[in-house]
C-alpha cells in the first residue's frame, strides 16, 4: 500500500479542518480529490506531503512521522498550487532541487543525467537554458513539475495542476501523468472534472473535511450536492 | 551558464582584493607608522565590516524574499547605536567598553526580534517585530541626544554616522574572526537559500529543515551584524547594495552571491571610507553618510527598475 491514512484529524486555529479521513490508496493509481472550495483538499495533500506533525499517515507501511525530511522527499513530492517565476534557468532550478540527494560528505553524481531525463519526459528540453521568471505559463507549470520529478519520489502529488493552463498544456500534462502513473503513485487535487474524468482511476470527494463518497466514474447526479453551498452550521459541526 | 558565473566572480575576486591592496598604498607619506598602526588596520576593518554586512544583507534578503531587507530592518542596528548613546551618556571614554555596550544591546534587540515575532505567529512576524524595534530605538536615541549636554550630543551624532578610523589592531582582531567564521558557516548554507528563492514550501518538499535553517541563519547574520555595528557604528546601505550588483553579475546561485558579496562589499566598503576620506581635506566625511548619499539613489533606481 503506498499510501495508508487512518482516521486523520487536523484542526488548524481551533477550526476542523480534516475530520476522520480514513483512505488507502494503493501504488500506481492515479486518484483524484474533488470537493469545493474550503473542503480540505490542499490540507489533505500537504498532510501526505509531511507539513503536519501526524502518525496517522503511512507510506509505503512506515508512518510519516518517522521520516526525516530529506528520506520524505525521496518519497513523496508535490507541486504547489502557487508557483513563483523563480529568476533561475530551468538547469539550474531543477539541479537544486536533487537537494534530498547531496549533502556535505556526498556529491549526486546522477544529479545530471536525472535532470536530463525529466526534461525529455516533461518535454522541455529545449527549456534547459532559459530563465525561469521568462517562461510562458504552461511552460512554468511543466518546470515546476519537472523539480518535483526530480527528487524520484514515488508518490507525486499535485495541487490543482490544470489552475494556469490552456487546453494545450491541459492535454499534455494528461499524458505525462499518465506515463508517470507506471512508476508512481499519483495523487490530485482539482476542480476540473472533466479533466479528472479522463485520468484518474479513483475519485475521492471531500465535503467540510470529511470524506463525502469514492467512486470510479464521475456522475452528475453524485457531483451536483457536493458543490451546493456549504452551510456554516456544517462548518462548525 | 556556470562557467560564465564562475569567471566573473573570479573577476569579482581579484578586482576586490587588488584594488583594496591598492587603497593600502595610498595616503601613506612614506611613514612607517601611518601605514603599520594607520593604514592596514583601517583598510582591514573596512573590508571586513564591509563584507560580512554584505553577506548578511545578501541572507536577508532572501529568507524575507524582499529585495530591500538588511539586518537592518530588524532594529539590531538602531540597537546597537542605543548602547553606544548610552555609554557615551555615562561617560565611558574606552573604545571596548563602548563597544561592549553596544553589543549588549544588539545581542538583546536580536533576542527581543526573535521572541515577539516568534510569538506573533503570523507571516512577517519577525519583520514587524523589527521594524517596531527599530522605532523604539531610534526614538530612543534622539530622546537622549536631546537630554544631553552639547559635546556629548555630537559624540553620539559622530559614531552614528559610521566611523572606520582606528589606531591599532584591538578592535580588527574581533572583527576579522567574527566575520571570516559567520560568513563561512552561513556560506555553507547556499544550497538551502537557493532552494528558499522558490519559497519555503517549495525547500520544505524538497527536504530542507526550514525551522533550523532559518534559526541558524538568523543567529549567524545578527551575532556578526551585532559585532561589526558595536565596532563601527551604523553604516547602512551597503548590505543591500553590494548584493544586488552581484547578483547583476553573477547571477543568483547564492554559491556565487555570497562569495562574491563577501569580496566587493570588502571592496566597496574600503572604498566609501577613503573617498570620505579624500573629498574635502583635511575633514574626513563619515563613511555612513557617503554609503547613505549612494544608498538613497540606488534605493530609487532599484524601484524604477522593478517597475519597468
């Protein structure tokens, strides 16, 4: 099992925000997290991703708690939904993101050939010596993906990745999960359905921090009651 | 790109030490004394003083992600002038207890910075907390300018405008070991700025230990900022200067902002004291003013520069 959590809380400034999740998911599936705005979905990434102090999470049988930060890394990595336009080359950026693999006594002697090869299976080779801060928005997308791909985790998590990108860049990043999907296990965050219809193998829908229902297909009549406005009784609940 | 990058700090080195070297020769009379017990320890504590703001600035400005933070933006500076005003209120004539004095208060304000922003909990907690430090201090100082009699008065005013001239080696001797070793261990910290460019969160997933990087790092810019304010006054400016001309040069690997901000903001330290020392003889301008009378334009040009 790549990814096991058993019931998760998380309260943040005194406020739910996670209520009894309780989830496995096995490698290799691509799932997927809907539910509307404020249902948990970023904190229930970022919990997997290692930014809450819990031993309610597994990876891969060892919880995450007993982790050090750069064996996380290895393990698990996750694109942001808020990406900076960071003044470095592409190169460079993704260099120093093989960060888990140096450290004073060792040298990452893969460190280019690694990089070379999310390059070509991101497709931005071409890329490789232009600034960050002077790319196109799909473009940046596929560079902050390629730093995640970097650190080879196993479990890869994306915060809503369709956000900044046109139905081009929409399509390719499908196709690149889905390759991806045959090494790793995939876990996203989304409000674009359609697109989620088309890749993900589990669909998991959150409502106020709680688990509202999993399915494998999208179907409207299931979707339309979890994007109803919440009421603020079943927030405070 | 590297290669580029590695040439022109080594440019950045040579240009540094050589032209520095060269200020030594200067202004010496052919007098042996002037240049053993005037001239190096003058030049010396310029260039350090110079380089470890530098490095410092060159930190800040990065772990707060803006372009215009020095430690000084966190009140250390203001601080440390507090203590120097209030040894030289009390009297005190000797360059170390003064010193001292200032130091203690830097080391307190540092304290102060740390404990109310760190209760704050809030993004820019720490900035706030230095900012209203800074206040306090500054307020506090012109209070006691104003109490004071008229030749204490201008005392104050004088070490507050930066003031490099020194007669022997007493005070370079704790500066050089001070900023030699807090530059070195922050420079081993590169790795880990250069991942901060793209946020905290982004260096937090891909394996850096934010909390104790950034604890680390904010001790070792406010212990050296702390020792080089107590020993030549408030010169500010040059820590937000030096590292944005690097980084014009040599582009925004932090291997090569610190190693070159530490070299050129030597350099360019040494320099503004000597032209604040050859513009109106025989007055010596303090170096404070002249790096401030740099500072404020380039403040402007780095605003212009963002816009457009």
């Amino acid at each position: 099992m790549a990814i096991e959590i058993e019931t998760l809380n998380i309260v943040i400034s005194k406020k739910r925000i996670l209520d009894n999740i309780t989830l496995k998911i096995k490698e290799h599936e691509i799932c997927a997290i809907i539910g509307p705005n404020g249902a948990g979905k970023s904190t229930l990434l970022k919990s997997v991703a290692g930014f809450y102090k819990t031993d309610r999470i597994k990876l891969f049988g060892k919880r995450i708690n007993l982790y050090n930060r750069r064996e996380l890394a290895k393990t698990v990595s996750l694109l942001p939904q808020n990406i900076a336009p960071v003044p470095f080359t592409l190169k460079e950026f993704l260099l120093f993101s093989r960060y888990p693999y140096r450290s004073l006594l060792n040298e990452d002697s893969q460190a280019v050939s690694v990089c070379k090869e999310i390059m070509s299976i991101t497709g931005i080779e071409e890329l490789e010596n232009r600034r960050l801060d002077a790319l196109s928005g799909g473009q940046l997308e596929l560079a902050w993906l390629a730093a995640s791909l970097v650190t080879e985790s196993k479990i890869l998590i994306l915060d809503e990745p369709t956000n900044y990108l046109d139905p081009y860049y929409t399509e390719k990043l499908r196709k690149i999960v889905l390759g991806l999907a045959k090494k790793k296990t995939v876990l996203i965050a989304s409000h674009n359905l359609e697109w989620i219809s088309k890749i993900a193998t589990r669909i998991i829908a959150l409502r106020s921090g709680a688990i509202s229902f999993q399915t494998e297909k999208i179907n409207k009549n299931d979707v339309a009651p979890l994007y109803k406005p919440i009421k603020l009784s079943e927030i405070e609940q | 790109m590297h290669t580029k990058a590695k040439s022109r700090l080594i440019f950045i080195l040579f240009f540094s030490i050589v032209t520095t070297a060269v200020m030594l020769f200067l202004r010496n009379y052919g007098n042996n004394v002037i240049f053993y017990e005037i001239r190096i320890p003058e030049i010396l504590l310029a260039f350090f003083a110079g380089a470890g703001l530098s490095v410092n600035g060159a930190v800040f400005q990065t772990l707060f992600r803006n372009d215009l933070a020095t430690p000084y933006i966190l009140g250390i500076a203001s601080a440390a002038a507090f203590g120097a005003a209030i040894g030289i209120q009390a009297g005190i004539t000797s360059q170390i207890f003064l010193s001292a004095a200032a130091f203690i208060a830097a080391i307190f304000a540092t304290i102060a910075v740390f404990a109310f922003g760190g209760i704050s909990k809030r993004p820019g907690g720490l900035l706030l907390a230095g900012v209203a430090l800074n206040f306090f201090f500054a307020s506090a100082i012109m209070l006691m300018q104003y109490l004071a009699n008229f030749t204490v008065s201008f005392e104050i005013i004088r070490w507050l405008m930066g003031n490099l001239s020194i007669i022997g080696y007493n005070k370079v001797y704790l500066l050089i070991p001070t900023v030699i070793l807090s530059s070195f261990a922050i420079f081993r910290f590169y790795d880990e700025l250069n991942l901060l460019v793209a946020g905290e969160e982004f260096a937090k997933i891909h394996g850096v230990n934010i909390s104790s990087v950034k604890t680390a790092l904010f001790f070792l810019t406010s212990l050296s900022t702390a020792i080089i304010v107590s020993i030549v006054g408030p010169i500010g400016f040059v820590g937000m200067m030096v590292p944005h001309i690097i980084k014009l040069i040599v582009g925004k690997d932090h291997k090569f902002v610190l190693a070159g901000s530490f070299f050129f903001g030597g350099f360019f330290l040494a320099a503004s004291s000597e032209i604040g020392k050859i513009v109106v003889p025989p007055a010596q301008i303090p170096t404070g003013i002249i790096t401030s009378l740099l500072g404020g334009p380039f403040f402007l040009w780095l605003l212009i520069r963002k816009r457009n």
